[in-house]
C-alpha cells in the first residue's frame, strides 16, 4: 500500500504543475488584452498601466509563469479586482457552503439509489425494477437546470413547503440537495442493482441461505456488504462530479459556495477570482480523485500488495 | 467491415431512441413547415400568454410562440451536439490511437495531458473557455470540442494498446504490410464501434453542455434561440409563467434520453459479450 500511495503521490506532481500551468496559459493563450477582459476596453490609461504592473504583465511571459507558479504553490491566490479582498479569504468563506451542499447530495444520492438499487435487484423484472430503472433513465437525463426550477416550482411555489432559495437551515438545504444529487443516484441505483445482481449469484449466498439465516440477514449482512465495494468507489468518482454540478446548483438557488462565486468572477471580470476558485475547484477535484483511488487500493488486497490488479 | 450482423432495428431500444432522434431531427428541419411563427418576432401585448390553440406551447415575455422558438432551437441543440461530437472523436481518436501505437514519449506526455485535463471538471473548463473566449455558437463548439477530445483520446488508446497485441496486427506485420496500411485497415475499423458507442452518449452530453452554457449566460446569445437559454429566461417568471421553463426542458432530457437510448443498445449490438 506505501508503495502505491508513493507512486499516486508522485504521479500528482505533474498533474498539480499541470493545472497551474494551464491556468497561467488562458491569459496569454485567450486572444486580445488581459486588461481589456478585466477593465473593459474603454478603461483609462492610468488604470490599465497600474493593474498591468500590479498583475506582473510588464514582465516576460516566462517570469510572470515563475511569480504565477512560486505564489500559487505558496498559497497566495492574490487580491480580488473589485472585492479588493484576498481571494483565498473569499474562497475560504464559500468552501463549508459548497461542502455543506455536496456532502448532503451525496446523501440524498445515497439514501435514494441503495433501497431502489436492493429491491431493484431482489424484484428483478417486476414493477418495482421497472419503476427504478425508469428513474434512473430519467434521472440520468434530467439536466440539473431543470430539475432545480421544476423542484421550485412544485415543492416551493405551489406548495410552500421549502424556501425558494437562499442558505440558512436544513429546510434550504433540501431542493438544492436534491437537485444535485438526483444523477448521482439514478447512476448509483443502476449500479447497486447490478452489483447486487452479481452478488445475488455468488455460492456463498446460497451457502448462507442453506444454513437457514434469515432473508433479511442474507441479503444485508452478506450480499450487500459485498455488493457495496464498487457502490462505494462510484460515490467517490461521483464526488467529483458533485462538484462541477454545483456550480450550477449554487447558481439557481443563490447558494453561496465556491461555484457561484466562480460564475461571480466570470460575471464581473474578475481574473484573480476566477483563477483562485478555478485551481481551488480543480485541486478539490484531484484530491478526491486520490481519495477514492486510496479508499479502493484499500479495499482491494492486490493493490494494498503492491501488485497490478489482473484485467 | 465493423458492423456485426447482429444489427438488426428490432432491438426495442435502439429503436425507441433512434423514433426519438429523427423526431428531433425532422422537427428541427421542418421548423419552417410545422410553425407559421417567426421565432424571432415580438408580440409585446401577448408577453407570457399560456399554452393556447394558436400557440399551443403559449408565449415567451416579448410574445414569441414557445414552439417556434424551440424548433428552431433545436437546429442548435443538435448542430451543437453531432458537430461537437464529431470534432472531439476525430481528434480524440487519432491523438489516442497514435499514442497507443507509437508509445514511448508521446504516450507518456498524451497520458499526462489527458491527467490535467481531467483534474478540470469539464463544465468548469468549458465555463472558463467561454468567458474568455466570448460567447457565440462557434465558441460553444470550441470549448467544448476542447474539454471533450480527451475522453474519446483515453478510450482510444486503450483500444489501440489491447488490439495491437492481436494475432493478427502480428500477422499483418509478418506478411510486410507498412505501418500507415495496418493503422488504417486494421487498427482504426477495429477502434471505430466503442468510440461510436462513446460519441452517441456524447451528442447527448453536448447538447446538455450547450444548455447549461446558455442557461448561465455563456452559450448561445439571444435573441437566438437555444433551449437553454429559454430556460434560463423562464426561471424569473416560474411563478406566473411556468411552461417557459417546463417545454424546453423536457425537449433536452427527451432527446438526451433518446442518444441515450441509441447509445446503450448500439453498445449492447456492437459488444457481443454484454
């Protein structure tokens, strides 16, 4: 397991430069002036020359890179263009909300897609099979900027049982969880269905009902903590996904996380943000990319070995 | 030729996203023909009228016939989704299979590529490339050309590397056939059927991609009309208006599901062991 976990280490370097020096290339590789993308083109003279030097852009392209770089790994984000704040400070005051946001659609993912997934693959072919797969099909599809307003629509408007929008307690929480995770559980009830399926077929399953143990122990106790090792892999992988949702997600319900300050930045040109939160986001990414190849490594005996697992 | 002889347009699925697909297509094509209304022209007197016998989707706030807006918007949506996905399997196919072939240094830089592309959530590079870029339709296509090569790329290296390993590249070499003969006759044909599986399910994902672009802003710019957009600009008026929001995005998730649909049952025709 050391072995495996030095050489993900290792490999992260280049992927972490890598990611830093692509985001150092989209002002110089975007046609036209920097400046102008912050200012706008009608900006003073004065103003421009001020924030060409306080942006190093008077400098060669390859010292603006090492400045870009020694900052970014020291962990200096700079300074927002109209916040005029520390962008790691604005960043680090969005991350519990976004967390906060995630984790509790990861959550709501879990609890939708494990029962559906279970019954799903113990009534295989009947109604209830149907009905999940139904709505996994459709879950898939649904793009989450329509979910969230139809979500608004339904239980906020015609029903006021959920605020429109906004962060506070758990009631805000609720459609914006929903709305995140509701792809992730119709990818995550396909999946448990089929592992089940797989599991359901195993001797063992036979063996332990032949000693006359009871369905239910059956089926938690022995298929499901078997079943559950790829259902926990996807979750991490879907993290990922989670993430890029929320940019979405924190826009249509005013949440106030990393993603809607991203589209913030955008809005209001302001480079150093969006840089800031486009590494933030991109880092998170990576790091729960290594979690979840580690949580699997551990599950896995030929990897926690050292050993390639067989294709 | 690598289409198996297990084709055959009974299989239930394929067939239900291939009615839905060419529903789509002939809608976007026969917009002209299926609505008398200009998308573009306003009716300010009838702004947000419901779903009626005249305009049976009703009337966006400037008054424009919902129907004819997202006919037309799907002239967009699909342009944006099979462009897109051709682009991304072109270059996503050639860059990966000669990685895979040539290995050494160029494999090794491409797998690194790939990494630092993929540490980007795809929606967060295309979302940056677009304000950078500016928005406008050809952008759309860029960006997401740009964040989606790297998946077909991926798989087809992965192609490469497990069939160049096959008798009968092994054959092919022993009898003097040249490099560019064995790429070309037998390596690529042989890659082709996963990455159309894989390009399938991207269309759908393009055209998913290009809503959310539109929806945020970034995308397509008004007054053309993209399904996105319209949903975009149906959310301010969820309480009074709700079919502004309803009608366009059903038409994104019936026609995602639809590729899907394809998608899934060319892979379990093209893929005999599932």
């Amino acid at each position: 397991m050391g072995r495996y976990l030095l050489k993900r280490l290792i490999l992260l370097v280049p992927t972490v430069l890598g990611v830093l020096t692509l985001v150092f290339l989209f002002r110089p590789l975007i046609p036209g002036d920097p400046i102008d993308f912050m200012l706008g083109e009608t900006a003073q003279p004065a103003d421009r020359a001020s924030l060409r030097h306080a942006f190093h852009l008077d400098r060669p392209l390859h010292e603006q890179y090492l400045i870009f770089l020694r900052q970014a790994l020291c962990g200096d984000l700079g300074q927002s263009i109209h916040a005029r704040r520390p962008v790691k400070r604005m960043i680090a005051e969005r991350i519990p909300a976004t967390v906060e946001l995630t984790l509790a659609a990861a959550l709501v993912a879990v609890l939708i897609a494990v029962p559906a997934g279970v019954l799903s693959a113990l009534h295989k072919d009947s109604w209830v099979d149907n009905g999940a797969m139904l709505f996994a099909m459709l879950g898939v599809a649904m793009p989450n900027f329509w979910l969230g307003p139809l979500l608004i629509m339904f239980f906020s408007i015609y029903l006021g049982w959920f605020p429109v929008s906004g962060h506070g307690g758990l009631a805000h929480l609720v459609l914006p969880a929903l709305t995140l995770g509701t792809a992730m559980a119709a990818i995550l009830t396909r999946m448990t269905r089929s592992s089940m399926l797989e599991v359901l077929k195993e001797d063992y399953i036979t063996t332990a009902r032949a000693k006359g143990l009871s369905e239910r122990v059956v089926i938690w106790k022995h298929a499901f903590r078997n079943g559950c090792i790829p259902i926990l892999t996807l979750v991490g992988l879907q993290l990922g996904g989670l993430l890029a949702g929320s940019i979405i997600t924190e826009t249509i319900f005013s949440w106030p996380g990393i993603g809607r300050l991203t589209i913030t930045a955008i809005y209001s040109r302001d480079y150093p943000l969006l840089q800031g939160c486009v590494i933030t986001i991109s880092f998170t990414y990576i790091l729960i990319n290594l979690l979840t190849d580690l949580a699997y490594g551990l599950s896995d005996s030929r990897i926690r070995l050292g050993r390639e697992p067989v294709a | 030729m690598f289409w198996p002889k297990s084709f055959n347009v009974r299989n239930r699925l394929v067939l239900l996203g291939l009615v839905i697909i060419v529903i789509m297509i002939l809608a976007a094509l026969l917009a002209p023909l299926l609505t008398p209304y200009d998308p573009f022209l306003h009716h300010l007197d009838e702004g947000l009228s419901r779903p009626s016998w005249s305009h049976p989707l009703g009337q966006d706030r400037f008054g424009r016939d919902i129907l004819a807006r997202m006919l037309y918007g799907a002239r967009i949506s699909l342009w944006v989704g099979v462009s897109t996905a051709l682009v991304s399997l072109m270059i996503g196919m050639m860059i990966g299979a000669a990685a895979g072939f040539l290995g050494g240094a160029f494999d090794e830089i491409l797998t690194r590529v790939i990494d630092i592309l993929l540490a980007f959530p795809g929606i967060l590079l295309a979302l940056v490339l677009m304000a950078l870029l500016g928005p406008s339709l050809n952008n759309v296509i860029l960006a997401l050309c740009l964040v989606g090569w790297v998946g077909y790329a991926r798989l087809a290296r992965a192609q490469v590397l497990s069939i160049r390993e096959r008798t009968y590249i092994t054959a092919a070499r022993s009898i003097g056939a040249t490099q560019k003969r064995i790429i070309c006759s037998h390596i690529l044909p042989n890659i082709l059927p996963p990455l159309l599986v894989e390009a399938t399910f991207g269309i759908g994902g393009a055209i998913v991609g290009e809503a959310g672009l539109s929806f945020l802003g970034f995308g397509v710019q008004p007054p053309t009309p993209s399904w996105g957009a319209m949903l975009n600009e149906g959310r301010q008026f969820l309480l009074i208006a709700p079919h502004l929001t309803t009608f366009p995005g059903l038409a994104i998730m019936l026609v995602v599901l639809g590729f899907n649909f394809f998608g899934d049952g060319l892979r379990d025709m093209l893929d005999p062991r599932l």
